[in-house]
C-alpha cells in the first residue's frame, strides 16, 4: 500500500478534480490521499488557488471525507513561506495539514518576486540583477528562507526541500559536494530535526526528467536518516495518473540507504511505520 499528501488538483494547476483522483488512487493502492493544492498568495500567481476558491476547496474535500469508505482523505495545502506575506501557519486551522515549501527567493527591483524553480531564463534573470551571479549568496539566502519557515510557520511538511538544485543541470552553477553548500544543506536539516518537521522524499522531478534524483536527494537523504528526521515518499502529482510515480524505486533507494519507516497521518497524529519496496506496511 501506498500514500500520497502531495496532491494538485484543478483549484490550482492541477488537472481534474478532487473526485477524479479517488478511483485512480484506489487503483494504485493508495490509502492515504491528502491533496494539497498551492495556497492562494498576495500577488498574482499563474499556478496559486485563487483566494476566493479556498473556502470551495476545503469543502469539497470534506465531502468526499464523508462519502468515501474505500480510502483515507485529507486536506491539506502547499503553502509558500514569503516573509511578512505568508506563512504555513496561516492556514493551520482550516486543514488536516499543512506542506511548507519556498517557491519564491526576493524580489526585483520593481517588487516582482523572484521564483526559483520557474523556467531557466527567469531564474537567470533573478540570479543577475539581483544576487549579482553569486550562487553562493543564492543558494544560502534560498535554504535560510526555509530555516526560517520551519521556524515561523513550522508546517507538518517541508516541501521539496532541495528544488533549487533543478537550475544546476550538469552541476553548472555549483557542486553538492562544495563545503558552504553542505554547510547550508546540514543546517537546514538540523533546523528540521529540531522543529520535529516531516520531510518528503517527492519523486516529481524524476518522472519530469528535470532531475535526476528525488527533492532531496541521497546527499541530504543520508544526513536526514542520521539526525533521525521522519520522511515519506511523495509524487507532487499534479494528475492522476502520477500518484505514485516512481514510488518503488524510490522506496528501494531510501532501503538501501537505512530507512527502515515511513510517517503516516493516522487519527490526526503523525506515526511511523515499516515500509519496503513494495509498499507500506499497515499494522493491523
């Protein structure tokens, strides 16, 4: 069996409704469905729910809570962490739980913010005007922004943790192994550890052919499995038929590296329990 908290529908820039995923996930043996579309922003946003969807969203989703025997539903959102702007925090009364991600690193000159896993030119053009092509300086503004959310809004999840490496093709721009990037890296995570954060291990990259390894990946894997942080494996599915991409091999990469469990949301509390390439391990 398999679960899945990271979830986008039509509310955002998915595609289909929450009740199109129910029958799909069933298929794929999901018994967990948390869907988690991007949290409505101040600004405007070409892939955000728009703020006045919220209140349908929510509803929706507690409907399909009540007729659906077959598997387990949740609401939940992605929310960004933009300081003195948004935060997870802001939306934890309304939901199940919550993903805190950083999808947005400063603004330009003329108050346009600056997202970090957009198209490649726009990423360049951010990396130019605003940090002066000093990647150092990016990178470590990126992961201090996402210690702070921890921090501040300290959501169930942490999103995606490493997305930004998704500009460094061909490690163009930095390697993972420079001392200040695992110095950023461990620090985070550290920041994590402390806050009893989840980490998910999401595999939307992969099956997007635009990383060649999970958000995050086996670096901070093996120091996440070190300072004991909880994780759980998730598709970013923004489809259907994406539920559990590359669930399996991902499953046998964290075996291999030591993780023996996985957190599950159950009666409103986060709890850990075996897994294997195969799936989850349910205990009855």
């Amino acid at each position: 069996m398999w679960q899945n908290f990271h979830t986008h529908t039509y509310y955002c820039d998915g595609k289909g409704t929450p009740a199109e995923f129910i029958q799909p996930a069933i298929d794929q043996r999901v018994f967990n469905l948390g869907f988690s579309s991007h949290a409505p922003l101040p600004f405007p946003c070409k892939w955000c729910m728009k703020p006045n969807d919220l209140d349908n969203y929510i509803s929706s989703i507690n409907e399909l809570k009540e007729t659906t025997e077959a598997i387990n539903i949740f609401a939940g959102l992605e929310i960004d962490y933009i300081p003195d702007t948004i935060t997870p925090a802001d939306f934890q009364s309304k939901l199940d739980y919550t993903i805190g991600s950083i999808h947005f690193v400063e603004r330009f000159d003329d108050g346009t913010p600056w997202e970090i896993d957009g198209t490649l030119q726009f990423f360049l053009e951010g990396f130019e005007q605003i940090f002066k092509k000093n990647i150092k300086d990016t990178i470590s503004r990126y992961y201090e922004l996402t210690r702070e959310m921890v921090v501040r809004g300290t959501p169930d999840i942490v999103g995606h943790l490493d997305k930004i490496k998704i500009q460094n093709t061909d490690n163009r721009l930095f390697q993972e192994e420079d001392p200040w990037y695992k110095e950023q890296l461990y620090k985070t995570i550290d920041t994590i550890a402390e806050a009893g954060c989840i980490v998910e291990v999401n595999t939307r990259g992969i099956y997007q052919k635009k990383s060649v390894s999970t958000y995050p990946g086996p670096l901070a894997l093996r120091y996440i499995l070190e300072r004991k942080v909880p994780i759980l494996i998730s598709s970013d599915a923004h489809h259907k038929d994406d539920l559990t991409n590359h669930f399996e091999e991902t499953a046998s990469l964290l075996y291999s590296l030591g993780f023996r469990e996985h957190a599950i949301l159950q009666d409103g509390d986060w709890i850990m329990i075996p897994f294997n390439s195969y799936g989850l391990e349910l205990r009855k």
